[in-house]
C-alpha cells in the first residue's frame, strides 16, 4: 500500500526553491533513506512528510487521501507520524519525564504513561537512564532517547533526520541496531535521512537520492 504520495510538490523559502519533487510514492511498513548532500531538500522534505510544514505547491497524499493542511484537519493525521530531529530539544528535567512528555500531551492515562515509557526506554538501552537529568546526556545517548520518546507515542511512521549525525561511534551502532529491529518487526514505517550511502543499504530496503531539491533520476535508475 502507498504511504505517502507526492505530485508536483515544491517548496519555497522566498526566491529560493528548496524542493522540487515532479512525482514520488513511498510504500508502508518498509524502511526508506534519503540521500544527497547538504542543502538538497532532505530536511525539508522530511518536514513536510512530518506534515509540520506545507509545500508552496503541488499535493501530498497520506495513504491515498489528499492532505488538507489545516490545523484541525492535521491534528488526527499527525499523531500517527513523529519525527526525530537531528538534533532533539530536551527538557531540563529527567529523561522518563521527558518520555512521558508526548503521552501527557495526548491524554494518556498516568498510570500507563510511566510503564510505556520504561518498556521504550529499554527498547533503546536506556532504562538506567530513566531518572538521569536529561540535559546531561551525551549526544548519542540524546538521540536514544528521542527515538524512545517517539516510539511511546506508538506511531505508525517513524521519520529520522541523520540518526547518526555527530554521534560517537558506539551510540551510532546503537542507533542502527534499533531502526534495524524497528525495520524488521515490519509493523512502523521508517524513513531517514543520512550521507551515507553504506548506512542506507545496511538499514534501508529503498533509497532515494535527492539533488538540489529535486530526485535524483539518474542515480536511483542506477540503483533499482
């Protein structure tokens, strides 16, 4: 089944074009990395597959339906899909108060929230973690626990901005050991973004090279 659907999606910051996407379909419960070099649209386009920022143009389709970027219309649709950023924001707090965070926002019940927290932070290796500050991690630990902080929210798409970026060569091998676990039980869609290409063919079934904001049709015929 198609995920997402794009047709002539771009988007514009002012005169400079950041994507140009003529036609792409992602497919569900599959594992997907883009890549390209600084400055191609992955971000961007991680952002609006997020539905966190709407396209200058053109149309994208969520399972077969035309979003509507409205407020209350992406409500529902957003919380079915989560991002990690490259770089997390975490709270000045401790790391299972951080976890919990997305569940209190979404009414989960507080008796529930702390058990679903520490079974995603196990997930991640972080359990002894849980009452750590976690203003104070490293970065590959902040990354962990960002994933996990996602994976309580029980998304159905699970999109990461360069997982690995800047994290210490342990914690990267961490990281692909939990999007490869993720990718295997085959019940979460996964979408990431990285610069390396021997990263996207160990973890990915799909990559997708993005240029200058448009794919990269040469590179990906190459690839099929």
């Amino acid at each position: 089944m198609t995920l997402y659907e794009l047709s002539g999606l771009q988007k514009c910051f002012g005169e400079v074009k950041a994507l140009d996407i003529a036609h792409l379909e992602l497919s569900e419960n599959t594992a997907c990395a883009l890549l390209g070099p600084n400055g191609s649209g992955k971000t961007t386009l991680l952002h609006i597959l997020a539905l966190l920022m709407p396209p200058s143009a053109g149309t994208l389709c969520f399972r077969g339906k035309p979003v509507i970027w409205r407020e209350n219309r992406l409500l529902p649709l957003r919380r079915k899909v989560v991002l990690v950023e490259q770089h997390p924001i975490m709270f000045s707090t401790t790391v299972i108060k951080n976890v919990t965070y997305g569940l209190k926002v979404r009414g989960t019940h507080r008796s529930a929230r702390k058990r679903i927290a520490m079974e995603c932070l196990d997930r991640v290796g972080l359990a002894d973690f849980a009452d750590r500050r976690a203003h104070r991690l490293s970065g590959g630990e902040t990354q962990r626990v960002a994933i996990a902080r996602a994976l309580a929210c029980k998304p159905e798409v699970l999109l990461l901005d360069e997982p690995t970026a800047g994290v210490d060569t342990e914690n990267q091998a961490v990281v692909e050991q939990i999007i490869t676990r993720l990718r295997d039980e085959k019940n979460m869609s996964i979408l990431f973004s990285t610069h390396n290409p021997f990263q996207a063919k160990r973890l990915a079934q799909k990559q997708i090279y993005l240029h200058r904001g448009g794919i990269d049709t040469r590179i990906n015929e190459r690839q099929s």
